[in-house]
C-alpha cells in the first residue's frame, strides 16, 4: 500500500515539476522584477485591495488559509477555526472570513483543476452576509507541492453593473415590444382612417356627381363647360406641381364652379346682346348662389370656397367679394385661367369660338395682374407643347352676328 502512495506522490511531484518548468520558462521571457524584501512584501499586501492567500493542503484532509488580512484552519471533517488552531470552532466576524472559510472548502478542486490543465483557475463565489450580496472572483494556481496561491477580488460592483445592464436591456425589450404593439395599433388605427376618409371622399365625389347631373338634366351646355374646365384644371395643377390630392379638390370643385347659373332666366343666358343692369346682377349673382348651396356639404375640403372665388381677380377687379392677390386660394386662381380658356375657344348659343390663339393672347395679356402667373404659364406651355388638349364637343351654335361686347365680357367669362 505504501508503495501505491509512494507512486502517487511521485506522479504528483512529476506533474508539478513540469508546471514550476513551464511556468518557469514562461517567467524567462519576462522583463527582470525587482526583489522585494519582507518588509517590502508586507507594505505591498497590505497597500493591496485584492486579498492574497496560500492554501495549504495537509495530507489529513485539513486545509488551512492563510492571506493578508485573516487566516482560518478547517479540519478534515469541515470544522472551520477561525485562528487557525484546530479544534475551535467559531463564527466568521466578517465578510472576508466566510470567503476564506469557502476557499478552503473549494480548496482541492483548485487544486485538481490545475493539475488537470496547467491554466489558473477562476473560481466566482457569491457570499450573503448580514443581508447583502457580494460578489468575488478567486484567481488561484500552484505554488507548491499541495499549497496554492490565490488572489481574491471584490467584483460586487461590476456584478451590480453587469445586472443593472442586464435588467435595462430586459427593459429595453419590454419596452420595444410596447412600442411595436403600439404601432401595430397606430397601423389599425391608420388603415381604419384612410378607410373611413376613403368613403368621406367617394360621399362627395357621389355628391358632386349627382349635382353634375342635376345640372346635366337642367343645362347640358353648362354641364359640358364646367367638365372641360376641370379637365384643364387639373392638368394645370398637375402641370405646376401640385400634389394628387389638391388636383383632385381642384377637378372637384371646376366640376361645380357654374352650379349656379341654373337659377339664371334663360332669356338672361342667352341674350345674344348687352345685358341690363338687372340681368348683370343676375348672372354674377352665380357664385353666391352656388357657394350657399355648396357650404353644407363641404366635408373635408374647401369646394366651397374655390367656386366661390373663381370669378375673383388678383387685381380685386372680380366678383363676389373683390379678394385680391394671394387672399384668392391657389385652387380658384387655376380654376379661373381654365375657365377663361375654355369660355373663348367653345362656341356659345350668343356667339362662335373665339379660338385658341385668342385665349392665349388674354390670359398672357393679364399676367399677373388678373390672372396667377403660375397658372397662366403652365396653362400656355400645356398647349404649346401639344401635352393637353380639349375633347370634341357638341355646342349650340351661335347666330352669324356676334353680340355686343358686354354680353361677350359675360357670358364669355374672359373679362371680368
């Protein structure tokens, strides 16, 4: 049996040997370190906030630890002493202490792990002392044979950030996942918007379209004019830039804007020669009429206010109201320059077209003073370029003899 042992030992003092060799030679290739003497030695541990023990393992079991700031013994059948003696047993007076006592307890699985892979070993212990938590990690390795050295440090801090970290990113994700639940929502509630606006918009367009008809039923011709207005309205739009939504209010509204010349006496509409004072009040009474009508069914868009505005100048020289410059909305303003071209190039029950090159010259001619001049050079260059043009329409054709200038001024819609 002593023999078996005897064998053990050596194998042991074999494995050793090799380590102290490598660690050694791993020794050789660093930078020479200044001896320290004992004294200097002591300062230096006690200037440590790191805690360096030696861990003596005795062939009985027994482990004793020994550092810089305490010392236990703990006998081979677990009773600890906190002075080292065996045979007293006592309670750890501090934090420290129950470390010392745990690494003598964890004392040969140091021991064996390093044996096992030549590496130091890395031991994290968690102690729970007057109701707090601390956190260490222990660093040991082989010194001699059966005695280990270990350096101890207190990571409580670094354990509390790592923790904080990880419960913030805990956090965080709750946190996404509630954002994207509430953007799901926003997405539902989004979809259920555009639906709900999708039919406040198809309502109107219904609306509008059964009034077109009215007008239809009562004045074909109006009906035709107003439809050749939006068409070019919107091509004006288009051709400036706007966005689909406010050419699409623009179409909606030049599909309106004469709505109330179905209150005028026919007799008023067709005169082929100057109009009355009356019957001028009567004709540019139009707009108002209309726009009484159209305000209470203005749902999300101001149609109203468009038909209202398309006889206005940017001079004030128009009707209803005399609005000038930039008080007239964008919308009216194009719908007026469609409105003026669209008048001269159709014939009318009072007289023939007066042509293309005609309505150019007005609109170009009032440039800025009665017409916007934005709308006035998109409406030229869509024609210019050949990128609009105006459908075949039926008209009523008018006698040879062509009325007087008022009564083109009014019905012709080119001069206000």
């Amino acid at each position: 049996m002593s023999i078996i042992k005897q064998s053990r030992r050596s194998d042991v003092s074999a494995r050793l040997d090799t380590l102290r060799d490598r660690i050694g030679r791993g020794l050789g290739s660093v930078s020479t370190v200044l001896p320290l003497s004992e004294a200097e030695q002591g300062v230096l541990l006690r200037a440590m906030t790191d805690q360096v023990l030696r861990i003596k393992l005795e062939q009985d079991g027994s482990v004793s630890v020994t550092g810089n700031r305490s010392r236990v013994h703990m006998s081979a059948n677990g009773v600890v002493n906190p002075d080292g003696q065996p045979g007293k047993e006592g309670k750890p007076e501090d934090p420290m202490r129950a470390v010392y006592e745990e690494i003598a307890r964890q004392g040969e699985k140091l021991l064996a792990g390093f044996l096992q892979t030549g590496e130091v070993q890395i031991l994290e212990l968690q102690l729970d002392y007057d109701g707090q938590t601390t956190y260490y990690e222990v660093r040991a390795a082989v010194c001699v044979n059966r005695e280990v050295l270990a350096v101890v440090r207190d990571v409580t801090a670094r354990r509390e950030a790592e923790n904080a970290i990880a419960e913030s990113r805990d956090e965080l994700t709750r946190l996404n996942e509630l954002l994207e639940y509430e953007a799901s929502l926003r997405a539902e509630e989004e979809v259920i918007l555009k639906k709900s606006f999708g039919r406040l918009e198809r309502l109107l367009e219904n609306t509008v379209e059964a009034i077109a008809l009215i007008v239809q039923k009562k004045d074909s011709h109006t009906a035709q004019h107003q439809e050749r207005v939006s068409n070019l309205a919107c091509a004006i739009g288009r051709e400036m830039g706007l966005d689909n939504r406010q050419v699409d209010v623009i179409g909606l509204a030049a599909l309106l804007h004469d709505l109330g010349m179905m209150f005028i006496p026919p007799d008023t509409l067709e005169k082929p020669g100057e109009l009355s004072e009356a019957q001028l009040s009567t004709v540019r009474n139009h707009a108002e009429a209309e726009f009484q009508i159209l305000k209470t069914i203005d749902l999300f868009c101001p149609v109203a206010d468009i038909v209202h505005q398309h006889h206005e100048r940017l001079d004030g020289s128009g009707y209803p109201t005399g609005l000038k410059g930039d008080d007239i909305l964008l919308e009216a303003r194009i719908i007026a320059v469609a409105d003026v071209v669209e008048a001269m190039v159709s014939d009318r029950p009072h007289r023939r077209a007066l042509g293309m090159e005609a309505a150019m010259t007005e609109i170009a001619s009032g440039k800025g003073t009665l017409y916007d001049a934005n709308a006035v050079d998109a409406c030229i260059r869509l024609f210019s370029l050949g990128k609009f043009k105006f459908d075949d329409v039926k008209t009523d054709l008018a006698p040879e003899t062509a009325p007087t200038e008022n009564g083109t001024a009014l019905l012709g819609s080119n001069v206000p």
